[in-house]
C-alpha cells in the first residue's frame, strides 16, 4: 500500500548518459490524466447533486449556527457529566481491546500470509480471505452480530475485531515483506528454523512499524466505536450522541460530547508523539 | 560484578516483560470495563457466519431489487469521488500553507495544523447528525458528511508529503529569481504529485468503505437501502447489497493499486 516510489526497478538501472526528457513526461502524464478523470467525475457529480426541496443557504446558516452552539456553548443535557465520562471509557476500552486483540492475531496470520515467510498458495489464500472480511464494512459485521447474539458489547467486539484483523494482517504481512531476503537467508542458512527467524531477523526489523499501525487502527477503532454505538446502538459515548442529536435536537449537548472526545483525542497523540520518541532513541 | 554486556541484555529483558505486561494489564483494564461474555463472543463469531449463510444468500425475490441497488451503489461511489476530489483541492491549499517548506508564517502554520487536526478527530458520527438536521436526508448530506471528514485527513497526508519535499528544490528555483508561485507550480507540484494522487485514491478507497456507515446515518446512498432491507427483514435483499459492496470494494482497491503502481513508475 505505502511504496517508496525511490525504490523502483527504474531507479536502480544505470544512468543514461544523454538524459532526455522523455522519462519525465511519461511520469507526469498518467497523473494529470488520472486528475482530470477524478475532476470530470466530480464535475458531473455535483451537478446532478443539488437536492430538491432544500435552501442551500438557509441550511448553511442553520449549520453554521448549530455549530456555533455546538463548540462556543457546549452544556449538559439530558445525561450527567459522570454519565458521559464513563461512556467515553466504554468506547476507549472498546476500541482499545479491539485494536489489541486484532493486532495480536493479526501478527500471527501475518505470519503465514507474507510473501517470503509463507508457502505461496497459503499466501494467496489468506490474502483473499482478508481482503473479503476488509471488503464488508464493519458496521455490517456489528449488525449481524448484533443480531446474531444480542445487542450488547459482545457485539461490538466482535464486530470491530474481526475487521481489525483483516486490516492489520494486510498491513502486517507488507512491513514483513520488507524484511530484506539476505537477513532471512543468513538465519536460515545458519540452521535456524522458522520461529527463530521470526524471532531474531523480522521481529527487530518490523516492530517500529507494526506498532504504528497499531497506532493507526486504534484510531480507526475508536472512530468506529464512536459509530456503532450510534448506528447499531451497542452503547457507549456514540449512543448518547447520536440520541443527543437525531432525538433531542441538542446541539449544545453534541458540543460537549464532541469536545470531550477533542480532549481525549489530543491526549492520545500526545502520547504518540511520546511514544514515537522514545522509539526512535532506542528506549 | 555484572559487565556492560549482561547489564544490557537484563535491561533488555526488563524492557521485553515490561511492554508485554502492560499489554496484558490493558486487555484486562478494557474487559473490567466492558465486561464481555467471553463465552458468548466465541460462540457468536462461529454463530455469526452460520447465520450468514442461512439468511443473507440472495433469492430470486432479492434480484428484483438488483437494479436499485446498482444503482444507489453507482450514486454512492460517484459521492465518495467527488467529495474526496473536493477535499484534495481544500486539502491542497491548506497544506501549501501548512507546510514547512512553503510557508513562512509560523502563526499560519500552526492555525492550518490545528484546524486539520480538529476536522480530523471530531467524530464522522457528529458531522452526518449535525449536516442531516441542516441539509436534510439526500445525497448532498452525503457529500458534505465525507468532505467535511477527508478534509482534515487529507490536509496532515499532504502536509506531511510537503514537508518531506524538503527546503532543497525550493531554494534551488529561488535562486534563480523564480517567484513563490513559480517555485510552488514548477518545483514543488510536479515532485508531490504522485505521492498526493496515491493519498487521494487511498482516501476514496476509505470513504466507499465509510459510506455505507455514513448513508445509513444521513439515510442515503447504499448504507440506507441496507438499513432498509435489514430492518424490514428482507435478509436476501441485504445480502445482495453486502454482496454487491464486496465487489464494489475490491474492484476499487485492485484499480486503485493499479493506478498507483502506474504513477510510481
């Protein structure tokens, strides 16, 4: 997915000794080309896009003004300030052992999915299966979940853990992939079996990035757990907005909600950043 | 007494049960909260696809509705193009005055990354409610729900890209007299081109997956009919339309792949 465009096959022949300027066009060209058809696309999307019915500048104004409620007067409504505090913690521990239990699993499927660990075929398979799970929005698997097993957390878990797992095996098994084949040769070359391999050539080698991901999904986790408690109604912070606003029409109180969750948001890549420092100076 | 050697690797050691017990602590803090029925997640991961299987095959009643659903499935992936498209031009302007490299005013820098910032972690679930009770329940709700949530995104990937371009380039045409425009069109454009194409095609693969979550909360495009058919009972109908969201998904993510690997060249 994230490829270093420095590292193509074209990169690495030897330079010509007449540079031309061919090379650079033929760069440029499928990008302006691939512009221009995501521009005619939106072009004649927003001109069959007017709706029907409504006054764009009145509904602009009505928005505009709601928020305005929503981040200069943020207030109580119909839930306590301890009411909404725990349902924060309720989506944070849910998106946080969603992430944890995706990435655990996801490591080991990685395993046998990454192309210079697992047997092709095996490879192959795990690959489609994942990209199938990633294909059906996670919205869908807390929903038939739900339906499935009750409405409650058990729901939610599984739901946002099963698209956890697709996600992180993807990204997994591609920062595997760039392990280089020499490290992998010289364990293996020394008698060391699989495990050993991973242990000590891809382990040290990929963790920075796995955890960043992690990192990543977390996030994605948290914005979904934020979701499914208002689409599919599992609870949580995600609940009381969604009642805040569709039910009660209480801007001031989606002003709170969503500033609440601000705070915790910056928390969050506060320790990031923290995190991402202390990684990088080997601690 | 201990040497250096053995000193680091029982550091090491400490570091290795640290980390592994504060991961462990965390999955057991997450389960007092929520308090999941292990038991019962278990069974319902196996239960969830056996009922999956017995409800959600599409019959020759749910074909009927095939022509709809293509074609709220059409307006959804035409949606998510054209507000991610948008988001890339407010994107664009935003990074150029975010960036290191191209923008000389501290204060403006840090305003762009703290509006992006704020865009980016105000949940998609506030933005669909609000945008629904202003705009009411049609495919522009739809657009503005994904615009407002890929700007602040596209705006950090593009600062980012930006700012790796380095000070370098834009020195280089500076020196020879180029204006700021010059220098930002005919230096800066062209080498992140490619790279902000890729984040655009990533960001419209995501938004075609958020969609489904969004039109379900603006009641539009392909997330609502599936509400509809899901709430109503008519499984076959939904299957189809989960069916129809797979091919839609990987046929996105395979051309996108394409493409990207045709601008990296």
């Amino acid at each position: 997915m994230i490829s270093n465009p420095e590292l193509t096959a074209d990169s690495l022949q030897p330079a010509k000794l007449t540079p031309t300027p061919r090379p650079r066009l033929r760069a440029k060209r499928p990008a302006r080309a691939l512009l221009l058809a995501l521009v005619a696309i939106t072009g004649y999307t927003l001109t069959t896009l007017a709706p029907h019915g409504v006054d764009l500048g009145a509904a602009s104004l009505t928005f505009l003004r709601n928020l305005r409620l929503m981040f200069l007067q943020p207030h109580l409504g119909q839930e306590t300030f301890a009411q909404l505090s725990q349902a924060l913690l309720l989506t944070v521990a849910l998106a946080l052992l969603t992430t944890l239990i995706g990435a655990g699993l996801a490591f080991f499927l990685a395993l046998i999915t990454a192309r210079n660990l697992a047997p092709r075929s095996l490879g192959d398979v795990m690959r489609s299966v994942m990209a199938l799970i990633r294909a059906v929005p996670t919205i869908l698997w807390v929903l038939v979940y739900a339906t499935v097993i009750g409405l409650g957390t058990e729901a939610a878990v599984v739901g946002l853990s099963f698209h956890s797992v697709a996600y992180l095996t993807k990204a997994f098994a591609e920062a595997i992939e760039e392990v280089p084949k020499e490290k992998l040769d010289a364990l293996r070359a020394s008698g060391a079996g699989f495990w050993l391999t991973v242990r000590h050539a891809v382990w040290p080698l990929v963790r920075q990035r796995l955890l960043a991901w992690t990192f990543i999904r977390f996030e994605i986790n948290f914005a979904n757990a934020v979701a499914v408690g208002a689409a599919a109604g599992t609870g949580g912070i995600g609940y009381y907005l969604f009642m805040a606003s569709a039910f009660y029409f209480d801007f001031q109180e989606v002003g709170l909600i969503v500033l609440m969750i601000l705070v915790f948001a910056a928390g969050l890549e506060m320790i990031a950043v923290r995190m991402r420092k202390s990684l990088l100076t080997g601690n | 007494m201990p040497n250096a050697v053995s000193v680091m690797l029982h550091h090491q050691r400490r570091v290795r049960w640290g980390s592994l017990l504060g991961v462990v602590a965390l999955v057991l803090a997450s389960q007092v909260v929520l308090r999941v029925n292990v038991h019962q997640a278990l069974f319902g991961v196996v239960a969830g696809w056996a009922w999956l299987g017995a409800h959600f095959a599409p019959n020759a009643a749910a074909l009927a509705d095939l022509p709809e659903i293509l074609y709220q499935l059409w307006r959804t992936v035409l949606v998510a193009i054209a507000a991610t498209t948008v988001a890339g031009g407010v994107a664009l302007v935003l990074g150029l005055a975010g960036a290191l490299p191209t923008s000389h005013l501290k204060a403006v820098r840090g305003l762009v990354r703290l509006f992006a910032s704020l865009m980016r972690n105000v949940p998609f679930v506030a933005w669909a409610l609000i945008l629904l009770f202003s705009f009411k329940q049609n495919d522009f709700t739809g657009f503005l729900a994904l615009l407002l949530m890929t700007i602040g995104q596209l705006t950090r990937a593009f600062i980012e890209t930006l700012d790796e371009v380095g000070p370098g380039p834009i020195e280089a045409l500076t020196a020879t007299g180029a204006t700021y425009w010059q220098v930002i069109f005919q230096g800066v454009l062209p080498a992140v081109a490619a790279p902000m194409l890729s984040w655009l095609l990533y960001m419209i693969e995501n938004n075609i997956r958020d969609a489904t979550l969004v039109g379900m909360l603006t009641g539009t495009g392909i997330g609502f009919i599936f509400d509809l058919y899901f709430k109503g009972f008519r499984y076959a109908s939904a299957g189809l339309v989960v069916l129809a969201i797979i091919a839609v998904t990987i046929g996105i993510e395979l051309t996108s792949n394409k493409l990207r690997q045709v601008l990296n060249a």
